[in-house]
C-alpha cells in the first residue's frame, strides 16, 4: 500500500501544470474543466514514463517495496514496436490511478472506523439503500459498522497492492523484445568468458608444463653444464612474462577495466615456441611449408593457440622422442600437425601432469569455429597425431 500513495502523491506536483488549460478556458463547463485537467495530468505523468531513467527507479522500487523480482531494464532494439514503448506510461498511470482510488477510499473507510465507534468527532453515520434510512447510533451497532469499515480498509489495501504486484512484471517486466535483447547479452558475456577460459588454458597451461619441465631440466645439468641451466632458467622466466601478460590482459577484463591490447601472438611468433620447448628438453622437428605470411588476423592467432595446446599435450604425455610439427599454407587451406611419441620409451616414462580435461574439447570448439576440421588419436602402436584443417579466406 506505501507503494500506491508514494506514486499517487507523486503525481501531485504535477497537477498545476494539468490545471493551466482549464484556467485558460474559463467560460467551459465545470465538467469539461475537470475532464480537461484529468486529461492533461494524464498525458502529463505518461510523459514522465517514457523517459529510461523513470523505468529504472520503478523497477528498483517495485523490487524493494512490492518485494517482485524484476530484472534490470535491457535496451529494446530499434525494431522493438511501439506498444513495448508504452508499457512504463501505461504503469505509471495505473499506479497513480490505483494509488488515489486505495489512498481514497481506504482513508476514508479507516476514519470512519476510527470515528465512529465513540461518536468522535461527532461523527454520525447514515445508511440508506432502496428509499430507507437507517442508522447505527452509538450502541453496538456502530461498533459493528466501525470493524466492517476496518475490515474493508485493510481489503482495500491488500487489493491495491495485489494489483500492482500482479501488473508489476507484465508492464515493467522485460518484453519479448527485451528478454531476446537480454539472451544475446548473455550470450555474448558467456562467449567472451568462455574465449577467456580458452585463452587462460592455453597460455597458463602452456606455460606451467614447460616450466615445470625445465625448471627440472636445470636442475638435473646444472652442475655438470652450467650454460644449459642458465639457459634453461632464462626460458622460465620469458615463459613467465608471456604468461603473465596473458594473465593480466584476461583479469582486466574480467574486472570489466579498460585493459591493454590483447596481446596477439599468431604463427609469426612459432620460433619462440619451438625455442621454449627446446629448452625444456624436447626435440622439436618443425616442417613449415607455404607463405605462412597470408594466414593473418583470426586465423593465425588460432592457430597458434592450436599448435600450442598440441605441444603442452606432447610435453605432458609425450614419453619422449621427436615431436614433430608440420605448418602448411596453401592459398585454400592450412594444415597443422602434431605427432609425438607415446607409452614407455627405452629407459623412460611417460610424465604424469595433471590434466582438466579440456584441452582437446576446446581445441574442437575453436576449429568448429573457424569452420575446420580436426582429427586426434593414436597413429599407429607408439605415436599420437592431431592433425587439424582449416580453411583460408583471403582478403578481398
């Protein structure tokens, strides 16, 4: 009910403004003069619903006081029609409209039962219905009439505040338009985040298999070859820094900061790679073929990414051996490959890490993607082959 009479009485400074034609039209009707100002508050508080902001303080107070849960307003489309538009003026005026009749009418039934029962105020009561007039006087009878008049009061409240609590989501609640406006939201959140995690996965996991590894290759070399260990330590620590920068760009935008430039590494920065994995004890057999130059933007990056998480997998189940790595660029297509060895190798195992389990899933979602194709599995009684396609758009 404080819900209805706060909108009711804020309506009120607008009233003034409402009375300005009916003053101006003076040799009207008293009648005209009222339906008149009646129809100019109206247009007048309708107006007030049109503006965004008004909708955002109804929603936050029909979620406070009413206790409904509504969402945040989302921006309607362009294409969004005119009656979603409509909806907050239409709100509004049944809030004023409900608002007065409940203030109105259950003020008036709660004086009466406040007034009646002690003759206060020299209050009296008349009823009349079919030509006869009755009335309750001041013995039990006014007593009764007083509790009807209370009992009705509180149903006039309790009826108020169920409309407004009923109309609340269908007119301030997110249209069709909006609630598709909101699912596109949420979607494009949960693609970012998911590209997010992707892009952590790849580079964080990358990164904490290699520098496990050579922080263990150090160790083990360090006294018999001093200048492998430095060298080794000198590929942490640029392993790291990647890393690191990978790591802030993805919290920056978590946080929802303006961040720096996402930073891009495509298959220009391969070499690199190859030299960490090198320095964590792998041989590395690269076959790079094509220009690699005309794979850019998008496409490089991924590939990258792809070519990364076949090496991490390679680093972590490998059991020694070559790990081969084939690059190839044709104008239609771009061809990659991994193959390392698998099981015991003489005198070796296999390195145990442990694994998420979603290194090869969103490595099949990003070719899904990029609209290619991938294939990973055992090649042959030893080795272990991902081998992924995708095809090249050139630039027009």
């Amino acid at each position: 009910m404080l819900f209805a009479v706060l909108g009711a009485f804020a309506s009120l400074p607008l009233l003034p403004f409402a009375m300005l034609p009916a003053l101006g039209w003076r040799s009207a009707p008293y009648g005209v003069q009222v339906a008149l100002t009646l129809l100019v508050w109206a247009a007048l508080i309708g107006a007030v619903g049109l503006a965004r902001t008004t909708r955002r303080g109804l929603v936050a107070a029909a979620r406070r006081l009413l206790k409904v849960a509504l969402p945040d307003p989302a921006a309607a489309p362009a294409s969004a029609p005119a009656a979603d538009r409509l909806r907050t003026p239409l709100w509004l005026l049944l809030h004023v409209a409900i608002g007065w009749t409940g203030a109105l009418a259950g003020g008036v039934l709660l004086l009466l039962g406040v007034t009646l029962p002690g003759g206060w105020l020299d209050a009296e009561l008349e009823l009349s219905l079919f030509g006869r007039s009755a009335r309750p006087g001041d013995g039990w009878a006014s007593w009764a009439v007083a509790l009807a008049c209370l009992l009705l009061a509180a149903a006039v409240c309790a009826g108020v505040t169920g409309a407004l609590r009923w109309l609340a989501p269908r007119l301030l609640g997110p249209s069709a338009a909006e609630r598709l406006a909101l699912a596109a939201e949420r979607e494009r959140a949960l693609a970012e985040r998911n590209r997010l995690a992707h892009e952590l996965h790849d580079s964080i996991g990358h990164t904490l298999t290699a520098t496990t590894i050579q922080a263990a290759v150090a160790g083990e070399v360090l006294a018999a070859d001093p200048v492998a260990a430095r060298a080794a330590l000198r590929s942490i620590e640029e392993s790291a820094r990647s890393a690191l920068e990978d790591l802030d760009y993805v919290l920056g935008v978590l946080r929802e900061q303006e961040s720096e430039t996402a930073p891009t590494r495509t298959l220009a920065d391969l070499p690199e790679l190859f030299d960490r994995l090198r320095h964590a004890g792998a041989v590395v057999e690269p076959d790079l073929t094509g220009d690699l130059a005309q794979v850019q933007g998008t496409l490089s990056r991924a590939a990258y990414r792809i070519l990364q998480e076949g090496l991490t997998n390679a680093l972590r189940h490998g059991a020694g051996g070559p790990v081969q790595v084939r690059v190839a660029a044709a104008p239609d297509r771009l061809e990659l490959r991994v193959v390392n060895r698998t099981g015991a190798g003489p005198g070796r195992s296999p390195r145990a890490f442990p694994t998420s389990g979603h290194g090869l899933p969103g490595l099949a979602e990003r070719v899904r993607l990029l609209h290619g194709e991938m294939e990973s599995g055992a090649d042959g009684p030893h080795h272990w082959r991902l081998a992924v396609r995708l095809p090249v758009r050139l630039p027009a």
